[in-house]
C-alpha cells in the first residue's frame, strides 16, 4: 500500500503540483484510507518528502549510476553519455513532464525551507557526480589543468535544468538540443583531445 500511495501521489503532483494535491485526492485516488496513510506517513510533507526521495534515487539508479559509474568510459565520454542520456529522456517524453525535480524546485524553493534544502541537496549531488568525471578528466590529462571542475559542473547543471525548463514550456525538442550542442561545444573547448571525443561536430 505504501508503494502505491507514492505511485498516485507522484503522478498526482507532477500534474497539478504539490500544494495543489491534496491529501484527499491522494487517498480517493490510491484507495488507501486514513489509518493506511498515517501507518506509512506522518503527514502530506512527510510523503511529500519521501517522493523526493524516491525521485533522487530512480535518477541516481537510472542515468548517474550507469553513466559515471562505468570505469570502462573515460570520464569526458561519461559526461557526453550523461547528455545523450537527457536528451533522451526528454525526446521519448515528448517534452511533457520536465524534470520532476526542477518541477518541485520551481513550486517550493521560496515557499518551504525543508523541501528547498532537500533539493538544494539533491541537485548537488547531481552536480557533484558531473564534476567527479571532470576531475578525473583533468587528473588524467583529457581536459585543461585551468578547468575548476565543480565550476563547470554548476555550468553544465545549470545549463540543462534550464533548457528542460524552457522545452517544456515551448514544447519543442530543439531547445535542448541547441544548449546540448552549446555544452559540447564548450566542454570541447576545454578538452586537451577535443577529436576524441564521441559524436563529432555540433
């Protein structure tokens, strides 16, 4: 029961948001009733909170673990893989949904303290792992010792949330094409091997 009161309850916020979903909603939906509810939630923050947990972990499991946690890529293929892999993932949605995280980001950040640390976290994990694999580019010789990479990952993030944003509100794909193509462009600017590195030409 817990599993499908966080299943309707994210579908449920992903459509309306979270402070336009309420707990009615979410037990008429799910078929749990009260007592079911406050056996696995404390209260709607409370399960709020454990979507965005869940959220964390599937994009963790789904793109960053697969992505950088691959030893056989180089770490600059890791980052080109991890923008393919957006890009992907926005294209088979057909530029409907975003990203669910960003969603949450642009709804709660500047109305709930405990939500904006929690994705504040979130996102720096995110970051973290891109700046990871720019570290090692560098250590290896692959990308310019100049380069700060926790810079450049807050870059490359930064640059991706905003384009998944503005795709979702053009409904149009080329949008984040254009800002992968940019981000290569730029990354290769930095690279010590730009030719080596997958997908040619933007």
């Amino acid at each position: 029961m817990r599993q499908q009161i966080l299943e309707v309850a994210s579908k449920l916020m992903e459509i309306r948001g979270y402070h336009r979903t309420s707990l009615e909603d979410v037990l008429r939906d799910s078929g749990a009733g009260k007592g079911n509810f406050y056996h696995y939630f404390r209260s709607k923050e409370d399960l709020g909170y454990a979507i965005l947990d869940r959220l964390v972990r599937s994009f963790a499991e789904r793109t960053l673990d697969p992505v950088f946690g691959d030893p056989r890529r180089p770490p600059l293929e890791q980052v080109e893989a991890f923008f393919q892999v957006i890009l992907d993932t926005q294209r088979s949605r057909n530029c409907v949904g975003g990203c669910p995280m960003g969603n949450l980001a642009t709804e709660l950040a500047d109305s709930h303290e405990g939500f904006r640390r929690r994705l504040c976290e979130a996102f720096d994990g995110w970051r973290a792992r891109v700046a990871g694999a720019l570290a090692r580019a560098r250590a290896d010789g692959t990308l310019a010792d100049e380069v700060d990479p926790d810079a450049l990952a807050r870059f490359v993030v930064a640059g991706l949330e905003g384009a998944i944003l503005m795709t979702k509100v053009q409904k149009d794909i080329g949008v984040l094409e254009t800002c992968v193509a940019e981000l290569r462009r730029h990354l290769r600017l930095y690279a010590r091997e730009p030719a080596t590195l997958p997908g040619g030409a933007c």
